[in-house]
C-alpha cells in the first residue's frame, strides 16, 4: 500500500513537471513559433501607445531575452528557494514557494492564491453537499418510482441541469431572486467563514445552489442508472429474503454498491472544482481561484497563470489519489489486485 | 393440518407482452422435520414460487391469489411488513450462486451478523460470537479467523456453506434451498447436501429444495413435486415418484439426470424441445408438443388440460394417458433404457 | 456651435446659460450642484449631458461603484485609463483638471493644484505652474512643488511604470543619464523639471509645445512625498492629496475611500466631495454590473464605456429604463487601417477604392446601430475635440458605398478587375467581426476580394495586426482598430495614430498613416500657442490623412450609460469623456 502510495506521488509530481512545461510552452513556444519576438510579449504588459524604449525595459525586466529554457528554470527555483523581486524603491524577498510575480500588478502570486483558496473551498464544499445528497436523493427515488410521474419530471429537469450554462442559470437566478425578490444578495457578495458564518452561507446560497443544480443533474442520474443496476442484483434478493426492513435493502445495499462509481466521479469533479470553478466564480464575481484563472488568462499574466493552473493540477491529482485509496475503503475486491 | 399448506397458488405478472402465468394453481404440503423437492427446468416456476412463499414479490407488480399456510397462519393475505418479520426467522432461504448472492462490500460475519440481530435483540458482540459459531457448524475451518473474510475470498463451497449459515442463523423452522448446489463442484455438492440434511435434522425444519436435477433430491426428499409450465405435473411421495414414475416429463427428467459414472452431456432419454413460453402456454396439456407420446391421446392433449389425478397412495399425475397405458410404457419402454448402466 | 447645440436644446435654457456663463477657462471656483436650478431630477433621456441631474449639495453617504476588470494600476505614474484619470482626482490632484461639470466647457482644463493655468516662455519651451497655499497630503505634510517635480520624475522610469503615458519621457529635457530616481538617484533632473521654489514648478520641453495645459491634467503630476515611495509598491497605498483617502486595498478584489481629513475644500474649487465613502469592487461579471445598476444595488460603472449588449436589449425599449440613461459621443474613432505595405495599397487611388466601395450604413450597424454604436464617422477627429471639423472625401449616396466611383478608382490604380487581400480582426470582439462581413460584402461588389482573419484581442497588437512583420509578411491590406483621445484636441487625439514617427516593431495601433507631409503638419501643429490657428492645422493634417486614404473612419464612438439611483450630481463631463465622478453624492 505504501509503495503504491509512493508510486502514485511520483507520478503525480511527474504529471505537475508536465503541466507546468506545457503551460510555459504555450505562453512562450508557441508564439515564438508565430514570430514574435520578446519586445512583442513584452508589448502585452504596458499601457497603450507605449514608446519602444518602455517596451524593452519591460521585456528586461520579466527576462524575456533569456533562453525559455532559463525563464522556465528561474520559474521553478522560484518555486523552490523563493525569488527577489526588484520594486524599484527596493528589493523584496519572495519565500518559497515562490510563483512569481504578477507581469500586471507586480503583486506576489502564491499569497493570491492562498487568499482566494478560501473561497472556492466555501464554493466547493457547499455545492458539493447539497448536490451529493440532492442527486443522490432524487437519483435513488427516481430509481425506485422509476416510470412515475416524479422520475419523469426529476429526469426532465436532470436534463436540463446538465445542459442549462452556468452563466445562464446564475444570471437567470441573479436577476429573479437578487434583483427581482431581493431574497439572496446581489452578485458579488461574500463574507469569509471566520468574519460571519451566518452571512458566508447567506451570501454563497445561490452560487451553491447554481452549481449543485449543474452537478446534481448527472449524479441524480448516474445514482439512478446505478440504483437501477443495483437492485436488480442477487444480493439485495438476499437482503430481503434475511427479512431486513425495505429502507436499509435500499441504503445498505443497494445504494452502498450504486455509491462506487459516483465516489470516483465525485473525486475528480471536487478536484476540478477547488482549483477554481470557473464558471461560477465568474457569474457570481467571487473572489476565487477560478475568476483569478480567468482573469490571468485574459491579461496573459504568466506568473498568475503559472500558479493557477499547478495548485489546480495538484488538487485534481490529489483528488485522483484519495479516490483510488478510498475506493480500496469502499470496495473490498479491490484490495487484493 | 401441516405445517405448510399452499393452496391453489397462483402468480402471474402482467407484462407489456401479456400475462405471465409463472405460477398456476399449485398446491401441496410439508411437514416439519421432511423435506419437499420441487423439480423442473428452468422457467417451470418453481424459484417463483418459493420466492411467494417467502413474500418477495408482495408489493410488486405480481398478481397472487391463493393460500399459503404456515404454522396456522395464512402469508399470502398477510401484510408485507408482517411477513417480512417471518422472513429469515420463521423462514428462510439459500439460494443458487453464493457469490453474487451475497454482498461483495461486507464481510460474510457481517452479513450473518446483521441476519441474525433482524430478529434478534442483541449486541455485535453476542451476534459475533453467533456467527462464529454458525460458521463453524456448517463445517468451515478457523471461523473465528473467516469471519472478517469477504465472500469473495472464499472458495465456492465455503461460500455456500457460509451462506447456508446465514440462513440457518435464526433457526428457520422453513427453509427453502434454490439450486443450492448448481454452482458447486460434483465433489463438493454431495458434502453441501449431506450438511443440509444433517442440519435439517439438527434443527427439525421443514425444507424445500428446488432443483433441475431430480438426482439432487431423489435420495433426501420425502416428497417429490414436478413442475412444468408453472403447473404441478407429478407430485407424491419420493419413492413412489422416483420409482414409479408415471409423466412422460419425468421420465425425461430420470434420462437427463447426470451420474457420477456418465459423461454429463450424455443423456439417455433426452427431452426434445425447450420449455413453453408462460406468455403463450400451449393449449391442452402444456407438455404435449415436447411429449413422444401426445398422439396416443386421440387429440385431447392439443385442446384439454389435463386434471391431476391419483395413481396411488399419494401420488398425482397429470397426463391423458391411463394409468394402464402409462405403466405399460414405463415397465417396458423406459425403465429397462435407464438401467442399461 | 458643434452638434451639441441640439442636445443642449433638450436641457433648460436657465441651466444651459449659466454652464455657458461659466466658460472661459479662468480658475473661477464654482460649485454646479448649486449652479443647477431645481426639477433635473425627473429622469429624462440624456439628461445629464447639458445639465445636472439630481443636483444636491448633500453630504454623507456611501456610493457603491463597480469595474467590470480591474485597474491597470492606481499608482498616478503606472495609469493610463480614461476612468482612472477620472476617479483618481478622488485621492489625487494634479496641476490642472478638465472644468468640472456638464456641457462644451467640459473640454476646457482650469487649476488644480495650481493657482491659475500654466506661464509658457515665448519660445513655448518653458512652462511655470505656481501652486496654491494650504496644501496638504493626507498624513498633514504640505504639499510643495518639489512632490510634484518629484512625481513627474519618477514617473519617468517606465520599467517601474510600464502603463502610464510616455508624454513627459518625450517632451521633457531629461538628463542624457537619468535612469529613474530609483536606478539613478542621484542624477538631478532640474534640466527637465524642477521646483523652483515651495510653490513653483517649472517644466523645461526638448521642442515648443502648446498643448501643456492638457498634459499636465494627466496623473504623472500627482504630487508623492519622497520618503513615502516604495515604487512599484506604491499603488498599494497611494498617499492622497485629494478628498479622500484609502481606507482597505485588496488588490484586483476591491477597495474603499473615506475622506482625507487633512483636504482643505477651500484650496479646492473643483471637488464638492459630497460623499462620505466610496466603496468599489472590482472584476465583477460584466452582465452582471448592468444588472446590479439598473436595480440599484451598484450605483457606478467606473469605466464609463457603457453597458453590455444584453443589457441593451433590456433598457432601450423600455422607458422607464432608457429615462436613466445618457447617449454621448465620445471622442472615440472606430476604424479600419488601409496598410499601404502591400501592393496593390501601396497605390493611393486603390486604397481610394476601399473608401468608396465601403458600406458606412453596414458598418454602422455591425458597430450596433446610431445607439449602441456611434455616429458614422466622415473623417478621423470625432466632434468633441476642440476645433472639430466635420467633412467628407468619399460622398457615396446614402452612405451606402458607390461601386461606380470604386470601379474608377480600380481602373486608375491599374487594378480595373480589382485585386484580393486580406483583412484583420479581434475575433474575440462581436462588433469587429460583424465589421470585417460587411466590409468583405461590400468590397466585393466593387470586386475587392477580402480574405477575414481574426486574432485574439489580447495579443493583437503585439503579434498581429500591430506588428509590422507581421503586417508585411501575411499581406494583412485591412485591420480593425478604435482609438480613443488623450484629451481633446488634435494633438491628444491624432498624434498616436497618424504619426508615422511613432511606429514601432510591435504594438502599434498605426501601420497605414505613413506620410511625411502629415508628420510636418504635425511638427507645426505641436508647436503652435495660438489656439484658434492650432487647431486649423490639426483639421489640415485630418484631411491630409483622409486624402492619402490610409484610414477608412466607422463610427465616432457613442456609448449607452447608465446613471445609478441614489446617485444625485449627475454630469456628463465633455473632458473626462465619461460621468464627472469628482462632482457625485450620495441621497
């Protein structure tokens, strides 16, 4: 078990290597291939109508006359041994890990993103409760009343929470709940966890309930499709015929076994989900991880961009590991292979 | 009156397709302390109707009419909460394929563990020590060890025997055994079936094995029921029924019967044919397009079902033939084929 | 009169003669929310274009303000945004400022920090600002002339300020090895700017430049106290020298203002400062600030560029909505560069064809309409620019293009079947590709075959259509572009896009202007004091670049904004383009 551990953590830091080369390659390799020179990149980081002589300093000083092979080599001992950042005025010490500094703001990244975690764990973690027991719910009754008239309307309405956007359905909501009734505050609104718990659930309800709405649509129907599965098998023949009350055959073990597969989807989509939800983030202006993706990639800030796609890699392969582990937990033929 | 009484039994379910009739009018009785074997292929209705005996298909799409009597007291008109208390203590059941009959997630001790405090009021402890001590009278070694043990790292006999243990684990007064030795070795199947009559014996239960395979049952069975298209075609006492033999489906059955000293494909009186459909039934006797013999009824096997009459002392045949004429053919015909081994 | 006067129609004729009283460009202190009559506050389509609307004198309050992405920076060194210049004068003052308020006289710049407009030298070489008395930052230093000269010479070391205007690095006579107060801090940059005494800042221009009084509104002349400047760290907490100060800075999240206790009012005739707090949140869903405007709970869109298409689509059929809003033309040209690298544009008579064969009525409507888009544009300076005029070389009927004239211009241009070539856009930009259609449409009825390409906006200057290579190697005939003024006249508005001195290899928002009779115009214009004979020759080097049909103007840029509720001193500012955020209060 260890060393599978171990080989897993190999692997994953080998996966982050990857990600950050081809990240890095992206941003410079590629348009080098279009032809752009140093001064060209260096153009993206200065205000309009810029002199020629702004222009390359500015390319100076983020390095990009060096080779990329050294620009990404400064970027990984930054990461490891801290960096110096030159503010003019002075010298500041970037500790480790060090992820540089913004080409835009000038302001440190790692502290960016270590201030925006907070938010989308709050955003993740209260949609991913209410969307595990809100699909899970409907999925097993679904299952259950499968062909009556609320497996049809929980099914039709799955249907359109899978399809239905983000930006759409929160901006719908927004406008009819916010705007309209005035029962949820209006995008933008967070309060930390620690400031005011009451407010912090108050202010994140409606984001939470847009992306529950968006995840609890497949897991209703996954847990459906599963439970379905499930209790068709011989076992819960065996459960009965042992005289086990209705409700703990469905629980015990039906939905015990229909829960496997939808532990390792939930996994990866909460993995995904607290590097950044995007989409959400975005529509709701919420201070996270996933509106800072955006707003990097929108700027072409490097260094922003850097930071947030490693810590949203390492969380999704994180996420990959606790699921194999855990599905030994839950599976015990697993364990064996 | 006996301890268990099934009365013109019937369970049908409606399908887009039309009625199934998977059961149709069966009736008989069991005895505490004996044991019934219910016989025939596969779709015959014998797993439904011990599935209705148990109360399994209550609340479902199933149509039940009939009486079922156990220990005085009528099941079929009872509520599905009340049965399901009988269920596992009063009654329980062994099924076919021990691995996918029991939860691959918990452990075999667990699984006999939560059986066992259903109907008992008592700690995980004391249930623990219960099922340790099942386990090691149905015959498995280091039960203290194998109790933490998934099915799945079970061997298939030890599987069946912990099953068997499972079910035992409230002192069934009715059990009900579905094909419980299918899925074993030959070897294997002889220990599984000598440890069910010993414990039946052990426990004075009432038991009820269902099988394709008359072999299985001729020698531990009181009585023997044939059923074929979810009717009773032959039902009466073990000897009389494995000796004398009077459907022309059962002497199918005794040909196709698999032996020790016989390559299991080799079958003497092969039955022609497969089973009927339950949607569409033939008309007549249900068995007369499969029977050598329906053209010695005149026709009557293509338009009339046939009653089920005595023979003798017990013993039931439902066919056209006459008593004579299906003596005739057993003496001649078929039991000197049979005993060419 | 500019087209103006028939907005202007629409206001009070009490209202409008006092704001035209006011003109004159004196140091007059004045307070408009007294100036305006009672009554304004009945909403009313473009209502604060030629008045005041919802005038009050009330102090207190919060107003809630939003941007939809986030400052380029808030250091007055590292800015260069429109609404940034705007908001900034909330914690900053410069020598100069735009006149506060609505109406023409916008346009105009009065004192600031100074006591009256700058002292040009004969020569126009030197100019002398002298300050006011009683200034102070907000920790209750005075404010002297040597922060000013300070602020103006650390603004000059762009690797430390990348964003902000290059205007002082070029017109200043800086020191051959200045670097920066940082790199060189012991170079004295007197030769460019210095403080004479307490109270006077003296500029010293490498050439004669009239249009000084503008430059020095721009935010380099902020003063900063020495000892308080951390550099590129600085815009994390900006001392003020304006009525408010920073209370919390989250940076690219949001910040709030309270007031500066040490902002004398009455050195100020410009800032009612009517607020108690002004709180601003950035990077919010754009779709989603429009919103929040129309419902109340933001009450400023700090860019001031106007709203988003959905929400136009919601506020302009409905009265209720369209009542609270204001429809300037803002001194912005939409337009498309006709690049002369290539044959067969090398040719002015086939770039004439261009101009002739374009549909300005299509165009228009890919810009989205006379509302949301802009007026059509006949040649480069947009009205609002002082000296304005408008005319028209390419008269087609209706505007909608004339083949004949194109065809003639093909035949002379030696290309009578026409020829191909191909045209640039932001592909991330709806209107722009809906622009690049209708030209490719309407050129090839003229047979001007155009093959489209659209390119991501945030790399399109510096990789592709801004990029000289670029241009010459993938035969780009057409790109899309917008500009937008400095400040408004010739010089803020045409230097950066018809200069061809100006060009560089990457990050060009001019490839096509490249004529040595505009750049001489240029010279002359630059250095011309006389305003009136200044800003004929800016209309000079208009037509010259309209003949050498290098740019093909869309639309003068108009912009749809909204005024937020319980927002009372309402002004569209002529100056600043945009709301006059200095002048609002809170209910």
């Amino acid at each position: 078990m260890l060393t599978y551990i171990i080989r897993r953590l190999i692997g994953a830091l080998a996966m982050l290597i990857v990600v950050s080369m081809v990240t890095f390659g992206i941003f410079f390799v590629v348009p080098q291939w279009a032809g752009a020179t140093p001064e060209a990149l260096a153009s993206r980081y200065v205000g309009r109508a810029a002199t020629p002589e702004t222009v390359h300093l500015v390319a100076e000083r983020l390095g990009f006359y060096d080779p990329v092979v050294v620009q990404y080599g400064r970027f990984v001992k930054g990461i490891f041994t801290g960096a110096q950042y030159d503010y003019g005025a002075g010298v500041e010490q970037c500790p480790a890990p060090c992820f540089g500094y913004s080409f835009i703001s000038g302001q440190p990244v790692w502290p960016d993103l270590v201030d925006r975690m907070p938010v989308t764990f709050s955003l993740a973690i209260g949609a991913a409760i209410l969307w595990v027991l809100g699909g899970v719910a409907i999925g097993v009754l679904s299952a259950l009343r499968r062909g009556s008239f609320f497996d049809r309307l929980s099914m039709g309405t799955a249907l359109a929470g899978v399809s239905l956007p983000i930006f759409f359905t929160g901006m719908v909501s927004l406008v009819i709940f916010s705007y309209g009734l005035g029962w949820t505050p209006p995008g933008g609104a967070y309060t930390p966890l620690a400031e005011n718990p009451a407010l912090w659930a108050y202010d994140l309800l409606l984001p939470w309930i847009t992306l529950a709405f968006l995840f609890a649509a497949t897991y209703a129907r996954l847990t459906r499709a599963g439970m379905l599965e499930t209790m068709g098998e011989d076992y819960i023949r065996t459960a009965r015929a042992k005289g086990l009350k209705e409700r703990e055959v469905i629980v015990k073990h039906g939905l015990r076994a229909a829960l496997t597969p939808i532990l390792t989807l939930f996994g990866i989509d909460f993995g995904l989900l607290i590097g950044g939800a995007v989409l959400t983030e975005t529509t709701y202006t919420l201070p996270g991880l996933g509106q800072y993706a955006i707003l990097a990639i929108r700027n072409q800030d490097l260094p922003q961009v850097m930071g947030v796609v490693l810590v949203a890699a390492l969380f999704v392969v994180v996420a990959s590991l606790v699921v194999d582990l855990l599905y030994a937990v839950v599976d015990p033929r697993v364990r064996l292979s | 009156m006996s301890f268990l009484e099934v009365k013109d039994l019937k369970i049908h379910f409606p399908t887009d397709d039309g009625l199934v009739k998977s059961v149709d009018g069966l009736t008989f009785d069991l005895e505490r302390g004996k044991t019934l074997g219910i016989v025939g292929e596969s779709g015959s209705g014998k797993s439904v109707t011990s599935l209705g005996i148990l109360g399994l298909h209550k609340g479902g799409r199933a149509r039940i009419s009939g009486e079922i009597w156990l220990d005085g007291e009528e099941l079929n008109g009872a509520s599905a909460e009340h049965v399901r208390g009988l269920r596992g203590k009063k009654m329980a059941m062994i099924f076919q394929d021990p691995l996918s009959s029991m939860h691959p997630y918990y452990t075999v001790g667990h699984q006999i563990i939560e059986a066992y405090r259903i109907h008992n009021d008592v700690s995980k402890q004391v249930a623990r020590k219960h099922a340790i001590d099942m386990l090691g009278r149905v015959g498995i070694p280091e039960p203290a060890r194998r109790v933490d043990s998934y099915p799945h790292e079970f061997s298939g006999g030890m599987r069946q025997r912990a099953m068997i243990a499972m079910a035992l684990s409230c002192d069934p007064e009715l059990l009900i055994a579905d094909e419980p030795t299918t899925a074993l070795d030959v070897t294997v199947q002889a220990q599984i079936l000598d440890l069910m009559v010993d414990l039946q014996r052990e426990f004075n239960s009432a038991l009820i094995i269902i099988t394709h395979d008359l072999g299985v049952v001729a020698e531990l069975s009181d009585d023997i029921l044939v059923m074929y298209g979810g009717k009773c075609i032959e039902y009466g006492p073990a000897d009389s029924i494995f000796y004398r033999p009077e459907h022309p489906y059962t002497w199918g059955l005794l040909g196709s019967m698999p032996r020790l000293d016989r390559e299991p494909t080799e079958r003497l009186l092969p039955i022609k044919g497969s089973p009927p459909s339950l949607i569409n039934v033939p008309p007549g006797c249900a068995f007369h397009p499969r029977c050598p013999y329906a053209e010695r009824t005149q026709g009557k096997a293509e338009t009339e079902v046939p009653a089920l009459t005595e023979t003798e002392g017990g013993h039931l045949v439902r066919c056209h033939m006459s008593r004579d004429e299906r003596r005739g053919l057993w003496e001649n015909e078929i039991k000197p084929v049979l005993e060419t081994q | 009169m500019r087209r103006k006067s028939a907005l202007a129609a629409a206001a009070t004729a009490a209202l409008a003669m006092v704001l035209s009283a006011c003109g004159g460009g004196g140091g007059t202190p004045q307070q408009p929310a007294q100036s305006a009559s009672g009554g304004a506050a009945q909403p009313a389509f473009n209502a604060s274009l030629t008045g005041v609307y919802n005038p009050s004198t009330k102090k207190g309050g919060t107003i809630k303000a939003a941007h939809s992405s986030d400052w380029d920076s808030l250091d007055p060194a590292d800015t260069y945004y429109g609404y940034s210049f705007n908001f900034g004068r909330l914690y900053w003052r410069t020598l100069t400022t735009y006149k506060t308020g609505p109406g023409p006289d916008g346009n105009q710049v009065v004192p600031d920090l100074a006591e009256g407009l700058g002292e040009p030298s004969p020569d126009g070489k030197t100019w002398t600002y002298k300050l006011r008395a009683g200034l102070k930052f907000e920790d209750g230093t005075p404010i002297t002339a040597k922060d000013v000269a300070y602020a103006v010479a650390r603004s000059y070391d762009k690797e430390t300020f990348p964003h902000g205007p290059s205007y002082l690095n070029e017109l200043l006579a800086w020191p051959k090895d200045f670097k920066g107060v940082y790199k060189t801090p012991d170079v004295d940059y007197k030769s460019a700017v210095e403080a004479t005494d307490d109270t006077t800042v003296v500029f010293h221009l490498v050439k004669p430049f009239a249009s000084m009084d503008y430059i020095v509104q721009m935010p380099m002349t902020a003063p900063v106290p020495k000892d308080k400047d951390t550099g590129a760290k600085y815009r994390e907490h900006v001392i003020s020298s304006g009525p408010y100060k920073f209370e919390t800075n989250e940076t690219g999240k949001r910040f709030t203002l309270v007031r500066n206790d040490q902002w004398d009012a009455s050195t100020d005739p410009n800032r009612p400062a009517l607020p108690d707090k002004w709180e601003v949140q950035l990077n919010v869903n754009a779709d989603d600030l429009d919103n929040q405007l129309m419902s109340g709970s933001i009450q400023l869109d700090i860019p001031g560029t106007g709203m988003q298409p959905a929400a136009l689509g919601k506020v302009l059929p409905d009265p209720a909505l369209k009542a609270r809003t204001d429809n300037p033309t803002i001194q912005r040209l939409w337009y498309i560069s006709v690049i002369p690298d290539n044959k067969p544009l090398d040719n002015v008579e086939c770039r004439k064809a261009v101009m002739f064969a374009a549909d300005r009525v299509a165009n228009q409507t890919a810009y989205g309409g006379p509302v949301a888009g802009g007026e059509i544009a006949t040649n480069v300076m947009p009205p609002g620019i002082v000296g304005q005029e408008k005319f028209d070389l390419y008269q087609t009927p209706e505007n909608k293009g004339d083949v004949e004239k194109a065809k003639q211009a093909l035949a002379a241009c030696g290309q009578p079947n026409g020829f191909e070539t191909t045209m640039t856009f932001r592909a991330d930009r709806p209107r722009e590709k809906a622009l690049a259609e209708a030209m490719q449409q309407a050129l090839s009825k003229a047979g001007i075959k155009l093959t489209l390409k659209g390119f991501p906006a945030s790399s399109y200057f510096s990789d592709y259509a801004g990029n000289v290579d670029y241009v010459k190697k993938n035969g780009i005939g057409l790109a899309t572009h917008g500009w937008g003024s400095d400040w408004p006249d010739g010089y803020g508005f045409m230097q950066a896009i018809v200069d061809s001195r100006t060009i560089r290899p990457a990050g060009n928002y001019n490839l096509s202007v490249k004529n040595a009779e505009v750049d001489k115009l240029i010279d002359q214009a630059a250095g011309e004091l006389d305003a009136t004979a200044r800003a004929k020759l800016w209309v000079d080097v208009d037509k010259k670049v309209m003949e050498d049909a290098s740019i093909l103007p869309v639309v003068w840029a108009k912009a749809l904004l909204m005024r937020g509720q319980g927002v009372t001193n309402i002004a569209y500012n002529e100056g600043q383009q945009m709301y006059d955020y200095v002048l609002l209060g809170a209910e």
